[in-house]
C-alpha cells in the first residue's frame, strides 16, 4: 500500500516532470518507431501540470521556464503522417479544460503558440482528426474572457485584421457531424459574449460577417428540403413521411434556437446583421406565397410550409421588430378604418399600390421605434429592420411589379387561406400564425386591433374608439364564418382523423372563450353544425360498446381526461405548429395508411374525440372548460354476475383452485400440450369479464384448476359453419398498461400491439356448443350493461344541466 502510494506521488514530483520534458525534448522526429512513446510522454506532461495547477504552483513554474507549449508546436511539425495530432490535441483540450488559475491561462494564451496549433496545416480528410480539433477550439474559447481575448487576435493599427480561432472554427460551421456543429456554435457563443468592440467590429464586416448571411441561407435551404420532403411523391407510409419532417424540423428549430441565442447576446451590430438577413433572405420570401403578391412558379416555398416557418420564427425569436414586422405585412391589406374598406385595397382602378406598402411600412417602423417599450436594448435590435426591408422591396423589381399588378380580392392574403375549401392544414395553420401575433407581448396596439382576438382593454387605453377596435378587426367581423369553417371540419361525414380533429378543437376553444368574453354567442347555423358534430362523437363513443375493448372504456375515459384538457388549454406559444405539416400529410394520403388503426386504438380516438365535443359543449354553456368527469362509479360492495359461481372465481388467476359451478366440459389443443379435458367457465363481475379454462382437481371432484383465462370483450364467440360442436374465440393479446400517475406528454400517442389470437374449443354435441356461445354472451352481456352504467351521467343530453349541483357537492 505504502509502495503504491509512493509511487503515485512521485510521478506527480517536480523532479519526474523535468524528466519527463526533457526525454520529449529529445525526440527529434515522430515515426511509427516512437509514436507510442511520444504519446505517452504528452500523456504525462498534461496529467502533471493539471495537477500542479491545483497542488504544485512550482509545476506550473517549470511548465512556463521549460516553454513546454513550444514543444508541442514542435511535436506537431515534427509529427506530419505518424498520426500525432490527434492524440496531441486530446490532451491539449483535457490540459485548457482542467486549467483553473488565471494566472495559467493567461500564460497558455500568450506567445502565440495556442495560435500557432491553431493554424498548422492539418491534413482533416484522413483519419478522424476533425473532431479532435474542434473540441480543442472549443476548450481554448471556454477560457476566453475580456482581458485574453486579445492574446487571441491579431491587430493592425485600431483594427482586427485576423483571428485565427474563429476563422478556423467556421470552417467546420456546415460540418455533417451534428457535434462538430454544436461545437462550432458553442464556440462562437462564448467568443460573442465577451467580445470587444474591435472584435465585434471585425466579425460584423464583410467578408467575416458572410457567415451569418450563410446561416440564414442554410436555413432557407432547410425549410426548402422540408417542403419538398412535404410534397414528395415517393410512395412511403404516413408514418415514415412523418418520421422523416419530424428530423428536418428539429434541425431547422436548433437553427433558429442557434440564431436567437446570438441575437440574445445583445450586441447591436449582431443583432442588426441577424434581423436584416432573417427577414430579407427567409422570412419575406418565405411570406411571399401566403401574401399572394406574385404566382408560385415553383422556386417558391408552398404556403403550409410558410406558415408552420414563420409561426415557429415567431415562437422563438421573439421581439417587437420580428412581430410588428411580421404583422405589418400579413394585415396590410386591412390595414384601414374598417376591415371591409381594406378588403377593397389601397387601389388604383383596382390595382394595389406599391408605393403605398413601403409607406405602410415606413409608419410602422416609426410605431415600433416611438413605443414606450422600445428603449434599450430591444431599440438597438429593432434599428433599421423596416428600412431595410423597404429597400429590398423597393430594388426588387420582380416583386414591385407583382404589387401592382396582383388583384386585390376579398378574403384575399391570409383570408384566402383560411376560408380555403377543403385545405384544412391551411386554414388551422393560417389561424395559428394570427394567434401567435395577437398573444404576443410585444404586438403593436393598432395591429392588435385589426386582429381583434385579445388585448382588448390595451387598446382601448389608447383611445382609440371600442366600436372601431372591435369592428374592425379580422376575428371580430370574420369571426362566425371562421367558426362555421372550423365547425364544418368538426361535422365532416366520415370523420376525418382524430389528429384533425383534435387541432381543429383547439381553436374552437381558442375563439369561443374570445367571443363569450365579448359577450356574444355561437349563432343558430353553427351551434347545429356543433350539435351534430357532438351527437357524431356520441354515437361514435356508444359503438364501441358493442366494440371488443369496451371493458377499458371508462379507464381509458379517466386516464385521457386530465392530458386532453391540458392539450386544450397549450398556450400558441408552446404549441408546435408540427401539426400544420402533420395535417398535410394526412390530407395526402391515398393508400389508406392514415385510417388503419387497431380497435384498441379505435376506442381510444373514439374516448378521445368524445371528450373534446364534451368539454367544446362546456365551453359553449359554461365558458370554461371541465375539470373532470361525472362517472356513476358504485359506491357499495361489488356484487357477483348471479350465476352462483363461488366468490372467488371473478378474481381467480392462473393456478387458482376454483369451484366448478356450471362450467361446461368440453376439449382444446395446446400446440405444446396436446388434447386437454377442461372445463369453460365465463364470469362477469362489474367491468371485470373473464373466461376461465379449468382442469378438474384430481382430488376434488367439484372444483378445477385454472390453466388458461382470457378476457371476455372481444370473445365474439362463433360456431365452425362444418363443424357445430367447434366454437372459434378470438382472444385479445394485448394488455394495455394505463400511466395515472402523470399525463402523458403526447396526448395523441396511440399503444401498438401484437396480433389478436385464436382458441377453438370442442364440445361432445352441438347443443353443448351453442349453450357455451349463449353463456359467454350472457356474461359479456352483463359486463357490458356495467360498462353503461358507469357512462350514463356522460351520453345524457342534459349531462351539463346536472353537473353544477354534482361539482357543487
């Protein structure tokens, strides 16, 4: 132990360090000969002086008198083609990361050498190299701070002319590793958060700043993939087409998170560069197609696609400028005193005015930059963003000729989407995107009146009339026939998917609460649209009763509620406007991918859109949505089917003794088993069914062993057409595990599950036969009627008259 110990502190000794240098010292060239040992010796060294940075000040000492740095500058230029650098690098990193005095890292970036590695000529196209560089630029930027930044750049005059950690980083910025990237842009973070204003200067001017018009042109190129991926015409399942715009989008939202990390750091000319590339390369184009300001002639990102682009744009890089611009352009049509004289445009002889779109937006820069919030910060970021936009409009000659030439129409611009027949992932996607601007903090006043949603006492705090406010602004004039088209969906004969469905919901609930807290109601035509829609959802529920899972109902009615009301009462903020490309999708299925579903799955849609119209009902009625279900669940002891089995046989298991009863004998067949005399025992307790096999004991004449049970829903029991003493069961193989402790995170998720299997049973006669099939009915019948019970309160038609004494209690 104690020799164990002496050896471990004399390998970190002052003496053992020395040694060590100085055998590396003698290296003169790296071969395949004495690669290992050169390795070794770098090991050492790195382990040694992250010791004595925190044990040994006089290892750290020797480890600056001894230029140990210059020696694996040397290391490196002596090492070409006997694969040194990477290991060399690895511990460089492992020795800048361990590093926690200021007086060490402060020597390590001075005299040039961390420089020096960083620009020796690597050879990355072999071996594996890459990533050992990148996480070593890492390590070096995790260190930087205002006072060794610049030990890192390289200055003439008053000026940055280079710095070779950035530069070299950015290389590797469209690297296809994802760790390299995220290297690179962690790197880049650190560099942007304690930058000076030279350094700022130089990474804000061309050609550097190129970089951060090439992150928004990726992006584009990304949300351009993405559409094609949307429209592709490949033949794949739903699923897989899912699969695949679930990967393209979480690249393009770490895109967009890496964009507003940058513009969080606060810098003005950061901010300048990021906002203007933003909206001139991405955002307007993208907006182009949902303006409808010139034809899509296919370089042109389809609208849907736009749309779920922006929203999520606006979800995440948020800010007065973004929003007020965004908006700016989506209600420029309507932009007057009233929607309707909007809707007729800013014409000559019916034609759009361009020039009074640049006008519209210069005002609305002016709004922005004089708003009381404006100051600071959020001022700088803001600075110049309108201006730039009407330049670009204004040197675009393709797209000043498509706003004079293009017609202005009514429901044209984002009304054209959302009144558009049968595109349902248009019109939900359109209406998010207005929801995001109208919950938005940061959304102009005026511009919160013409979209007339919310924030209602903010306007009228600026004096501006109520009638005005209310009149004229998009939701309140178009807000019954946007609630006639969402409805419709709603009512569609055959239902369309409960993923439709359920979305199409959430706006309802979205807008209804709107128009009861202005005081108004669901007019005739749509209240029977909903009336209809809810006796579907009924009648859809009390089918499934006589479904083969109808036993799990009321679980699964309890187990869905709570992460249904919660889907319902997301935030536009958080909801992930994924389900505008997920209704696509579906819209574009025809092999009938998208409507093969098991009946457990089947049920749970069911379970599911039944809750949706009954909490929409609640709405409607109570304004608010309900907290939980009313379910006539027995208070007093269970009671047994009647069919005097003994009392243990409804909780019988396998193994257990239980009493005959009336069993029925008959024969089955294990594969493994062979020919088995048992007997049939079906038994309904409440919302418990089971059929039970039995063996006799062989000791006990009147009562039998359990070898096999199987539920009963599902049974459906039916006699062989050739044989009539054969009874086919079908037994459910899947047993579905209910989570109450937490709602799940997705409440649309659906349980796969193996095959249903098969049992044939043999009787000695065929009246034996149809006794057993009309005694499994009768006990399926029984757990049936239980069922029924326990969901009555819910499919009466005055449910919601008789819920305000039961909550009251």
């Amino acid at each position: 132990m104690w020799r164990s110990l002496w050896r471990s502190i004399d390998r970190f000794s002052l003496q053992h360090f020395k040694y060590v240098i100085n055998e590396l010292r003698g290296i003169k060239v790296v071969h395949k000969h004495n690669r290992e040992l050169v390795i070794d010796l770098l090991q050492s060294i790195v382990e040694i002086v992250t010791y004595g940075d925190r044990q040994d000040p006089m290892i750290f000492e020797c480890f600056m008198e001894y230029q140990v740095l210059a020696e694996f500058v040397r290391v490196l230029k002596i090492g070409k083609n006997a694969r040194i650098e990477a290991p060399l690098l690895q511990y460089l990193s492992i020795m800048i990361q361990n590093m926690d005095s200021e007086h060490a890292i402060y020597y390590c970036l001075s005299n040039d050498y961390i420089n020096s590695i960083i620009e020796h000529q690597y050879e990355f196209d072999v071996g594996d190299l890459a990533p050992y560089y990148v996480s070593f630029l890492r390590a070096v930027s995790s260190k930087i701070n205002r006072d060794t930044l610049c030990l890192l750049v390289k200055v003439h005059g008053d000026a940055v002319v280079s710095f070779p950690l950035y530069n070299e980083a950015l290389k590797f910025a469209r690297h296809g590793e994802k760790m390299i990237q995220t290297a690179v842009r962690a790197l880049t973070l650190n560099i942007y958060n304690v930058s000076d204003d030279m350094v700022y200067q130089f990474i804000t001017t061309p050609p550097v700043s190129n970089y951060f018009s090439d992150l928004v042109c990726r992006l584009k190129e990304q949300c351009v993939h993405l559409d094609t991926l949307l429209h592709s015409k490949e033949e794949t399942s739903t699923r897989e087409r899912r699969n695949e715009l679930v990967l393209e989008t979480d690249k393009i939202v770490d895109d967009i998170y890496y964009l507003k990390d940058i513009l969080s750091v606060g810098e003005y000319r950061l901010n300048r560069l990021i906002s203007q590339n933003l909206f001139s390369l991405l955002v307007f184009p993208t907006l182009l197609p949902l303006l409808q300001l010139r034809q899509n002639d296919g370089s042109n990102i389809s609208s849907v696609t736009s749309l779920y682009i922006v929203s999520r744009l606006l979800q995440v890089v948020d800010g007065k400028s973004m929003v007020n611009a965004v908006a700016g352009i989506i209600l420029y049509p309507y932009m007057t005193l009233s929607v309707g004289d909007a809707m007729k445009g800013d014409t000559v002889d019916g034609v759009c005015n361009a020039s009074s779109f640049l006008d519209h937006l210069n005002d609305m820069e002016k709004r922005v930059r004089s708003g009381p919030e404006s100051e600071g910060a959020e001022n700088i970021k803001s600075n110049n963003l309108f201006g730039h936009l009407a330049e670009y409009l204004s040197s675009n000659s393709q797209l000043i000729s498509g706003l004079q030439n293009d017609d202005c129409v009514e429901r044209g611009g984002v009304l054209a989407h959302i009144f558009a027949d049968n595109n349902h992932s248009l019109l939900l996607a359109s209406l998010f995107l207005l929801l995001i601007l109208a919950e938005s903090k940061d959304l102009d006043y005026l511009l919160a009146s013409m979209i007339g949603l919310s924030r209602i006492q903010d306007i009228v705090n600026h004096d501006l009339s109520a009638s005005q406010v209310v009149d004229g602004s998009l939701f309140v004039k178009f807000m019954p026939q946007i609630l006639n088209a969402l409805l419709k969906i709603l009512a569609s004969q055959p239902p369309l998917s409960v993923l439709i469905q359920w979305h199409t919901g959430w706006f309802l609930r979205k807008l209804l609460i709107s128009q009861i807290s202005q005081g108004k109601t669901v007019n005739d035509l749509n209240f029977h649209l909903f009336n209809t829609s809810y006796e579907q959802s009924r009648e859809r529920l009390r089918k499934e009763l006589d479904g083969c899972w109808f036993d799990y109902i009321p679980d699964t009615l309890r187990n869905e509620w709570l992460s249904c009301k919660t889907a319902l009462e997301e935030s536009s903020q958080f909801k992930d406007p994924f389900f505008a490309l997920e209704i696509a999708v579906c819209q574009q299925d025809t092999d009938g991918d998208a409507t093969t579903v098991s009946a457990w799955q089947r049920m749970v849609e069911a379970v599911k859109v039944f809750i949706l119209h009954l909490q929409l009902k609640a709405v409607i009625f109570k304004g608010s949505l309900l907290e939980k279900p009313v379910l006539n669940m027995p208070n007093g002891p269970t009671a047994d089917s009647g069919r005097g089995h003994a009392s243990d046989t409804p909780s019988a298991s396998f193994g257990s003794d239980v009493s005959l009863g009336s069993g029925i004998p008959c024969r089955i067949a294990f594969s493994n088993a062979g020919i088995r005399d048992i007997y049939l025992i079906p038994v309904a307790r409440e919302t418990t069914g089971k059929l039970l096999l039995t063996e006799k004991h062989p000791f006990r004449s009147q009562r039998g062993v359990v070898i096999a049970i199987a539920p009963l829903a599902g049974l459906s029991p039916k006699i062989d057409n050739d044989h009539p003493s054969w009874l086919h069961l079908r037994i459910r193989e899947f047993d579905p595990k209910f989570n109450t402790s937490k709602a799940r995170s997705n409440h649309l998720k659906m349980s796969n599950h193996v095959a249903d299997g098969k049992w044939t049973l043999g009787f000695p006669t065929a009246k034996a036969c149809e006794a057993a099939r009309l005694l499994i009915l009768e006990e399926t019948s029984k757990q049936r009627s239980f069922v029924e019970s326990i969901l009555a309160p819910l499919l009466q038609d005055d449910y919601l008259g008789n819920l305000s004494d039961v909550e009251d209690e």
